[in-house]
C-alpha cells in the first residue's frame, strides 16, 4: 500500500510533528518515505544546532516508513477536542 500522500506523524524528543508524505522509495527491502513537514520549527532549530555543533549534516531528508505513523486528523482533533 503506498504512504504517497497520506497525512502522518512521528515524534520527535516527545513533541509531535504532523506532515504529507511527498516521495517514496524501497532500498535493501525497505520503505522510506519523504515527508512534507509543517510547523516543524523546533526540529529545524535544533537540527541546525546539531549541524553548527558538529560541522556536518548526519540528517537524512528520508523517514523509514516504519518510524512515521499514517493518521487521521479528525479523528485526532475530535479526540483531543475531549481534554
């Protein structure tokens, strides 16, 4: 089944972070999928930092597939909505 344009999330130092899938590929039996991500400031922040610190980039654009959940939105406002 193809992640292509399905709305997803994965966590990130425990804050959520919400995008589109854009692209897909399989390497070594793998699915990886790139992800469209938005409002995704601290992860960008921080990801800088790393890369300023270290002097290099070890971040790779490329999610596997595995590490990234498929969601509904409104299932997911409607449950939070309930707090």
């Amino acid at each position: 089944m193809s992640m292509l344009e399905k709305i997803v999330m994965n966590v990130w130092n425990g804050v959520p972070r919400f995008g589109r899938v854009i692209e897909e590929k399989t390497e070594n039996k793998w699915r990886f999928v790139k992800v469209n991500w938005v409002k995704d400031n601290e992860f960008e922040m921080d990801q800088q930092r790393v890369i300023d610190l270290r002097g290099y980039d070890k971040y790779s654009e490329w999610y596997r597939a595995d590490k990234v959940r498929v969601i509904d939105p409104s299932k997911l406002i409607d449950k939070l909505s309930e707090l």
